[in-house]
C-alpha cells in the first residue's frame, strides 16, 4: 500500500496533467451555433452607428510625448486614455449626455449624444480654470457623480501627470458650457510654481465611487498605473520604470481612498474628501491598476472592491468598514487540483484590464466578468466569467468573511474565454430578453509593421530586466499590436452558450476600443451605449432592436431638493442602492446604482432591468439604500413596467 501511495504522490503532476489536456481538448470541441442559428440569435438586436460631435480649434496628435527613456515605446505609452461616460448633466431627466477623453486632443469634452435631441449645447472642453497645470500631463478618464451634495452631477477627472480634478456643477449657470463647472483639486495643497503645477505626479488609470465605509456620503478609490514619475516629460531622461514582473507586479503606482468629509453649495461650490493611503496593504496598492468595480455583494449596503490589475494578479475585497474608518479584507479562491492558479480569484498571473458585475444566471447573486488579453498566437490567457458558487447571501457573507472568494471561471465552457486585447467591459440587457448580454472592448496599438514576435519575447523575458525600459522591444508609431481587433457582443444562445454577433450587427470595426459607455439616451427603453477608441473617432451606437420585452428603467436620487439654481438638476443618485425584481414566474433580476465598474467606460446611474416578453403587469420590487445618516431602508414596492423616478430617504417615493 505503501509503495502504492508513493508512486501515485510521484505521478501526480502527470495525472493532473492529463486531465487538464483533456479538459481544454473537450472545451475546443464544445458545439457551436450554425450559420442559421447564429442569425436568428442576431435577429433580435440592431444598433445604428452615430457620429459623435467634438470641439474644434484644438491641435491633433497621434501618439503622446514621453519621458525619454520610453521614446522606443511611444506607442505603448500613448496605447491608454481613450474614455467615455453616459449620464444626465443638464438634468433633463434623460442619460444623454457624454463626457469624453480623446486622446487625439488629450482634452476631457463634454458633448450630447447623437440623435433628435443632439443639438441641446455645443460640444466643449472642461477648462481647469486657475488650477496649475503643465505640458506633462493628459486626462485618462472622467467619472460623473453628484460630490458635494448638492443634487447637480459633477465629473471627476483623473489623469496622468497630475492628482485628479472635481469640476463641480454650478447652480448659477445658464447654460451648460465650461463655465458652468468650477475646477476644484480633490488633493488640495501647495502644487504650484509660477502657475505651474509642481505637485505629485500621480498616473492614473482607474477610479470608482461609492459609500466605502457607510456613513451615507460617496467616496472615492483612486488606482494608479506607473508609480509616481514624469512619463509623459519628453524633457527628462530617468525617473521612471516599467514592472518587474510580468506576472507578479506590484511596483505600480500607489491606490488611494478618499472619505468624503465635507460640501459647500451656491456660487463658489466646494468639497473635502481625507485622503487615506494605508487602506491596503503596501504590495495589494502598488498593483498596475486598469479597472475597478465597487459593489455590495452580500447586502450589507457596504461595497466590495474588485481590482484589475495588469502584469499580477487581481484583487478582491471584503467590506468590514464602520462609519469613519474603510477596511477592506482580502479575499481569494479557493484551488484545487483541475483548476489552475490562474482561474481561482486573487491568485491569477493574467492582465488584467477591466471588470464589472452582473448576475448572470438568475440566482439573485452577483456574477463577475473581468477582460484579460487572449489572443491567439499572441498572448492567449483567458478572460473570467466568474460564477458565483454561493447557495445565497448567507452562505456568501460567511465564504467572504472567512477570507474566501466563492467563484467559479466558467469563461471556457461559456465561450466568453477568448476574444482579443481585452478592456472595458458591461453587463447589460440590450434587448430586454431577461437575459444579459456581455460588450467588450479589445485592441491595442494599430499600425503595419506586426510587434507580436517581440511581444511574446518580452513575455518569456527574464524579470530582473522587466523593470528597466531600456530592454523592452521597440512598440513605435507604426508598429502594430492587435490593432485589428473589434469590438465583441456576447450574447447567450439557446444552449446556454455564448456567441458573438459583433460582425453580425455591425460592430466589428478594425480599431482599438477602450471604454463602454450605456444608458437609455432618448428615454424608449432600449439601452444605447457609446464607444471610446484609441487614436480614433468615439462612436455611439443608437439601440433600435426590434421587439424588445418589458424592462424597469428606475432612476434613484436623494429626497433632498438640488440646490436652487438656473439650470434643472438631474438629483443626487443613490450610489450603491439595490434592486430585486421578482416576477409572477418566479424569476429574479437585480441591479444597483453604479458609481462606475469597468476600465475606462461609465454607465448610467439609471437602473436599468429587462424582463423578457412574458411580462405585462406590475412586478415586485425591492429596493435597499443606505439615507445620508447612513441608516439602511428596505421597501417593497409594485411598479408597473417602464420609466419610474423615485426619491429614496426615510422611504422610496416616486416623483
């Protein structure tokens, strides 16, 4: 028995071995959908292709100046920024509204999206007014949110080369233009010589808002990619680095929290946030931070942080914080001998590069996706189509507090595995089938000379000369690194089993793709999304999908008054608020007010659920929220199918 059990021990990796051969042989031979049945599923959606108006007058560039030691890797460098986020800032009462990054102008524009109602203001640029600023420093994202209380959507700007700018909304605006904001440093402080900005030099590539330790009010995360350096000073030789490690990094730039502490409305509006930078642990902050998603999972009111991290292994994060002070515990997968380290959360060695949530299967729980790069003959990883494996929210909150992940990657089975250079990605009901689709995001540098080679090279490179630029392969102007790759549109077929309809419907387009914007633009139920793309034209796709089903479209917004002022106010959103709808069958949807999941692309503060065909009366709805003194409120409502407004304090009251 002995001698048995030690040739099994010694034979091991083998067998394990096999079976992993096997499983991956049977996963390539899984049926796909005929040409026929592929059509069918695309019957169902159509979208229209809308040009996106932009401000003139401001100089085009197609590849960012940077630090000298990155001359060689310009174009990797400049491979970032592209944004794009939907919500509604002239307060309308519909999500119509776009604030953009191009990067050919390295401007952050606000412009209204395409349509009937595309001619409300003139497209313009946000001006940081009399805050100091430099040549060295471009925008990378923009982030809507109401941040100092006042019922008016702000937008927060992070960027590279500089700590983030709030342009808070002015109630005494007439008109929405770049007047209308007032620029306000979210780390105030001495940052400025002779006008000049002097300040940290912060690069940042993420951020998400939500009410991290319960106290009512809206925070901040902020998660940097390099660590703090002069990246984009073509003046300057040094000071910089690259990671040391392709999949282990955790020399990136430091992440950091902001506790809202404090607003002031009226002419000159204000906002004070604590800047907290010992949240995480020193090796969790440094991660090469490309995406975050903040969302209660276990129905607590107190979200939970997932972090997409290039070049090392992502991270996830329990809530444990009280009123005042944000903790947040790691939690991780838990292995076993069929499935990889990869494949377990917080354990992987993959890119990482966005993230968002979505309850997939309809168990009431909270599924997740996470884009990775997974080109054939390039860098074939995976993406993450993380299946919750909780039986419910009970046996969820004690998995998470026992430090444990409760996940299960189905990507490959699914067929969601495989797709490109992948980015942003959202989860959403186009078509209101009661099923979800899945949009994301791919590409990387377009050019004509093919880098792959030397790609998989630096790959298989030894780490100790990762962290030093001068050994990366050239990645230039021209050069070309999955430039090709398109736009993907993840639907579920009748097998359970997803395919792409991108080149079906029409969004397909050779040309990177970064950020994923969606919200009902013109208010008939059918979610639009806008696309943000690297080094070229952002693109809207109007939603004109035939015979769509029943949906509830809420939108939930703080009972105070916005503040008195010219211009209306769209309401402060409830950030982090939940929805369950139950319907006569038995099926249960849910969805939340997001403060913003993904890489570079926002959605909505809209809550938006499909419902499918099927259903014609009201529907149950159950809403949780946490009011401005922090209390938590439950209420069930009946709500007829639709649009519905409602404020939420001490109850849900529709409008």
């Amino acid at each position: 028995m002995t001698a048995t059990l030690g040739w099994l021990r010694r034979q091991l990796p083998g067998i394990v071995a096999l079976v992993l051969v096997a499983t991956v042989f049977l996963i390539a031979r899984l049926p796909s959908y005929s040409v026929a049945e592929t059509a069918t599923i695309a019957s169902k959606f159509s979208f229209k292709p809308l040009s996106i108006a932009l401000p003139s007058g401001y100089t085009q560039q197609t590849i960012r100046k940077v630090n000298k030691d990155y001359t060689h890797i310009d174009a990797w460098i400049s491979s970032v920024g592209a944004a794009i986020a939907m919500n509604d800032l002239d307060g309308d009462g519909l999500s119509n509204d776009l604030c953009i990054v191009d990067t050919r102008i390295d401007q952050a524009v606000v412009t209204p999206t395409p349509g009937a109602a595309g001619a409300r203001y003139a497209p313009f640029a946000l001006n940081p007014g009399a805050l100091p600023m430099n040549d060295h420093m471009a925008p990378m994202g923009c982030v809507p949110g109401d941040y100092n209380e006042d019922g008016r959507i702000d937008l927060l700007v992070y960027m590279w080369g500089r700590t983030p700018i709030v342009y808070l909304a002015k109630p005494g605006a007439t008109r929405l233009d770049a007047g209308a904001y007032q620029a306000t440093e979210l780390v105030p402080g001495a940052n400025s010589a002779n006008g000049e900005y002097t300040g940290p030099q912060w690069n940042t590539n993420t951020a998400t808002v939500a009410d991290f330790d319960g106290d009512g009010h809206d925070d901040i995360f902020i998660g940097n990619y390099f660590a703090d350096s002069p990246v984009l000073d073509p003046t300057v030789s040094g000071g910089v680095h690259m990671n040391h490690s392709m999949s282990d990094g955790h020399n990136g730039g430091e992440d950091y929290f902001f506790r809202w502490t404090g607003s002031a409305t009226g002419a000159t509006p204000s906002v004070s946030y604590q800047k907290l930078d010992n949240v995480l642990s020193e090796v969790a902050s440094k991660g090469w931070e490309l995406g975050a998603a903040a969302n209660d999972l276990d129905g607590d009111q107190l979200p939970e942080l997932y972090l997409a991290n290039d070049f090392g292994p992502d991270r996830m994060f329990y809530n444990r914080s009280t009123p005042g002070h944000i903790k947040l515990s790691p939690v991780e997968g838990v292995r076993s001998p069929i499935i990889p380290k990869s494949k377990t959360v917080g354990n992987d060695s993959f890119k990482g590069m966005g993230v968002d949530f979505g309850d997939l299967n309809h168990d009431g729980l909270y599924d997740m996706f996470v884009s990775n790069i997974t080109t054939s003959w390039g860098i074939e990883e995976s993406n993450f189509q993380y299946m919750s494996t909780a039986s419910d929210k009970a046996d969820l909150t004690a998995k998470l507090r026992a430090g444990e992940a409760p996940f299960k990657d189905v990507s490959g089975t699914s067929g969601t595995a495989w797709s490109g250079w992948g980015w942003d990605i959202k989860i959403e009901d186009f078509n209101n089938s009661g099923e979800s689709q899945i949009a994301q995001a791919t590409g990387f540098v377009k050019g004509q000379t093919d880098r792959w080679p030397q790609l998989q090279e630096l790959a298989t490179a030894n780490d100790q000369l990762l962290q030093n630029p001068f050994w990366w392969p050239n990645a230039r102007a021209g050069d070309d690194i999955g430039g090709n790759q398109t736009l993907h549109f993840f639907v579920k077929g009748p097998t359970g089993r997803y395919v792409d309809l991108a080149h079906e419907l029409g969004l397909a387009i050779p040309v990177p793709t970064r950020g994923i914007a969606t919200g009902d633009s013109d208010g008939d139920g059918r979610l639009d999304f806008a696309v943000a793309r690297q080094w070229d034209a952002p693109v809207f796709y109007q939603n004109q999908s035939p015979q769509t089903g029943a949906y509830l479209d809420l939108k939930l917004t703080r009972d105070a008054a916005p503040s008195p002022g010219t211009l209306p106010a769209a309401g402060s959103p409830v950030t982090g608020a939940q929805v369950t709808v139950t319907t006569a069958d038995g099926r249960t949807f849910i969805g939340r007010v997001d403060g913003s999941s993904g890489h570079s692309g926002r959605r909505s503060t809209d809550v938006h659920i499909g419902l499918g065909q099927n259903v014609t009366g009201p529907v149950k709805t159950h809403i949780r929220w946490r009011d401005r003194t922090g209390q938590v409120h439950d209420q069930d409502l009946q709500l007829t199918t639709g649009r519905h407004s409602l404020t939420l304090g001490q109850q849900a009251k529709e409008k």
